[in-house]
C-alpha cells in the first residue's frame, strides 16, 4: 500500500495516471452488513470518520474497495494538513481507486483496467457523498506534470492498466 518513488515516471497506452492525494490510505469492507474503514496500518478509522462511513452504507455485503481519506483546504485542494487537523468544518472524502472484491468474488487477478469499470459500474453508483471515485488522467505525461506542479499538489501516480 506504499507508493514506490520514481524519477521518471512510465509513460505507454498501458499506464494511467492518477494524482497523490495526500491522504491517509484506507481499506473500506462490508462483511455481515457492516462497515469497516481500516487504515493502512490496520488501525479502525470509523469512529474517526463517520461521515465516510455513513457514505459506505450502501456498498454490496462481502465488497472491499481501496482509497484514500482526504481533506480538502479552503479552495477544495486535497491537504494533508487538513486532514490531520480536521475539524467539523473541513470537508473529508474518501477517494475510490479500486475494488478488490466484489460480494465474495475476488478481483485481484483481474486487470486494473477489469477492476476499474467494475467499480464504476457496480460500486459507486450505489455510494453516496463524501465517497468518489479518484479521477485518473489522459493526458501527455508531460502536460499533467506540468499542471500539477502549477497546482502545486503532492504529485502523480502511475499504474498499469493490464
């Protein structure tokens, strides 16, 4: 769950690109019709973001999906300073890159790309505010480093899409 760092990132037809939200990493599961949101670490995020949790209610028994918990600042740009000094006032979403299994049914074999539609089509629709799916990009690689570093957010992710 640790993103590798990369000088150059990998640029092809097989490679999509998301941006780094600068968040805490987050496992959400619904096992027995209830929700559980655990961090990287293992550690139980739903006392601490109920707000997602209750955003989760609605996701297939038996279902695990992967994201990040994210607080946006003042102009709506994901802030990791937010986030840890979150208060009622700063708005949480948890960002949705992927679904590992989908009511019992393991996906890890499946390609990103297999993952991906299946979680727009068959998880997200069924979520409600503050979850969302994490945007990727298709774009010149050069075009969006070039925009994110003008944004100035964290940085870009790359994953295989195969």
């Amino acid at each position: 769950m640790l993103l590798q760092p990369s000088a150059m990132l990998p640029e092809g037809a097989q490679w999509t690109y998301e941006l780094k939200l600068d968040g805490y990493r987050a496992i959400a599961f619904k096992s027995d019709g209830k929700v559980h949101l655990r961090s990287r670490n293992d550690n139980d995020f739903n006392q601490k973001y109920p707000s997602i949790v209750r955003g989760l209610a609605s996701l297939p028994d038996e279902t695990i999906i992967d994201g990040e918990v994210v607080g946006l600042d003042a102009t709506g740009k994901p802030s990791f300073n937010a986030l840890q000094n979150s208060a009622s006032s700063v708005p949480l979403v948890y960002y949705v890159f992927d679904v590992l299994m989908l009511k019992g049914r393991d996906l890890r074999s499946e390609s990103l790309s297999v993952r991906r539609r299946v979680l727009a089509q068959e998880v997200l629709p069924k979520l409600t505010e503050p979850i969302r799916e994490a945007p990727t990009f298709d774009f010149p690689l050069a075009d969006l480093i070039a925009a994110v570093k003008v944004q100035g957010m964290e940085g870009i992710v790359s994953k295989r899409l195969d």
